[in-house]
C-alpha cells in the first residue's frame, strides 16, 4: 500500500501503490501488453517528449484517469482490428477502419491554428471511414472528476473555432466559458479546428465516463444543451465502451478492468461489512 500526502503529512492510501516501486514494475497496469505500451508511450523520453503525464500519479494512483485511459486505450492500440470492431460498434459504423491509436496526443500544443492552448485528446483515434475518407476521434476519459475546478482563460480564439463549426447556440456561448463544461468544450473546439486545419474527411470529440458520475452526467447535459447539432460530439459512458469490447474479445484484460474501475457493488458489500462490525458488541 502506498501512501496519500495530506496537510498534516503522509496517511496510508489503498487507492495508492508505493513508489518506486509501482513505477518500477509498472504494478498499475492491467495486462503485459499495456505495461509495454506506457514502457514507449510514457517512460520512452522521445515519444514522451512535450507529453503532461502526471507523475508518480500515472504509476502509483490505482483510480486516475490517465493510467486508467492505457488499461482501456493500451490493448486496442496494439490490436487494430480489435479497435475496428469497437469502435465501429461505438460509433454505429462511422468508424471503417482504425489505423492508429494515440496517447495524450494534441496536433499542435500553443499552436494558434488549432486552439491556442495546450489542451490535449487523452485517447486519439485514426481511422478510414466506410467510404474511404480519413477521419480521427479525440477521446477524453473521466472516472471520479467532478468538473468543478477553475475556469481556465478565456481567448478570443475560441469564439473564433466554435463559429466556424457552427453547432454552438449562440445564446449559450456563456455558458460554454464556464464550468462544469468549459474543459470539455475546449476538447470539442481543439477537435473542430483539427479537422477543419488538417482537412479530415470526418472526426469527433468523445467523452468518455462512468454512468454512475454524477457530475459528468450532469455536466453532459448541460453541454448538450448548449449545441444546436451533435455530429462532431458524442458521449460514451465507461460501461458501454466495456460492453463493446466485450462483444469482439473474451481477453482476461476486460475482466479485470471492469473488476478494477466498474464493480461498485463491493463499495456496497464493503459498506454492509464496516456497518456490521460497527454494531457488533466487544467481546
């Protein structure tokens, strides 16, 4: 068990792996093949290079996004025909062909063309569509964030991507500065103006997150609420994604990433278990 830092020092966390061991063994991590994938993705310093890997939480944090984005991401990347079949199925045939997989990828970090700022796809997705056009799928990943930070700085660079794509209310433009769902409308601009600057056939922003998150529920729809046509967003729930990957592989992998991050029925039993000792008598 590793530890979490608070403000009167260190406490025990079960949430956390000891470093440096969990970086060491890469413990976090759910397969051989998706320990490899952060062994080129994260711990190789060129293909990490400019790449905001939150460290030691990406080795040592069991419930982060980000490692939890490689254990679902990290076997599809290395099985693109896999990939196909789920995303074709998340998609409802969008999706043709896959052809790569992406980590914290943006196509142009500060770079004014896109958004101006140095948001990033924590999953990025390249694919064919079934008429042969090129098409991607900016992907961000939730699991217990409750959206409900700071806004960040507002640019008049957004405004200027989000009237070019065309499907923002005008009477919500408010809205979308700030949060619940400025961050996620960031994602969605940086997901226009790739398409639209690199002149791709098809592509979308996804958000992904469990259904029993609340907040990201909530902040769903009140995003929604603020576009006029949905074509460049969709949201995926954790669970569905599970389900897609299950129709087209029986690998171990899924079982326990759905035990690791969708089993809250032991939260349940455990709740039971601590309320029952709470009430049994001293022997």
């Amino acid at each position: 068990m590793g530890t979490h830092s608070a403000r009167r020092g260190t406490r025990p966390s079960g949430s956390r792996l000891p470093m440096p061991w969990a970086e060491e063994t890469l413990a976090n991590y759910l397969s051989d093949t998706v320990r490899q994938v952060v062994r080129c993705e994260v711990l190789d310093p060129e293909k990490s290079r400019g790449k905001l890997y939150a460290r030691p939480r990406i080795f040592n944090d069991l419930l982060s996004s980000q490692p939890l984005c490689f254990n679902l991401f990290g076997e599809l990347q290395q099985d693109l025909t896999l990939a196909t079949g789920v995303l074709a199925d998340l998609t409802s045939g969008r999706v043709g062909r896959v052809t790569a997989i992406e980590f914290e990828y943006s196509p142009g970090r500060g770079d004014v063309r896109y958004t101006g700022d140095r948001s990033a796809f924590d999953a990025y997705v390249v694919y064919w569509t079934p008429e042969g056009g090129r098409g991607f799928a900016g992907i961000e990943v939730k699991y217990h964030e409750n959206l409900l930070g700071g806004s960040a700085r507002h640019r008049a660079r957004y405004d200027e991507v989000a009237a070019t794509m065309g499907c923002f209310r005008e009477e919500r433009r408010g809205d979308l500065r700030r949060q619940p769902v400025q961050q996620v409308w960031r994602d969605h601009l940086l997901a226009g103006s790739h398409r639209h600057v690199d002149g791709f056939d098809d592509g979308f922003f996804a958000f992904v997150y469990p259904r029993g998150n609340g907040h990201c529920a909530a902040a769903m729809r009140a995003y929604r609420e603020c576009l006029s046509e949905c074509d460049s967003f969709v949201e995926w729930t954790l669970e569905d994604v599970c389900t897609a990957i299950r129709r087209h592989t029986d690998g171990e992998w899924i079982e326990r990433f759905v035990d690791r991050y969708l089993a809250f029925e032991k939260l349940a039993r455990a709740g039971k278990l601590v309320g029952a000792l709470r009430e049994a008598p001293y022997s």
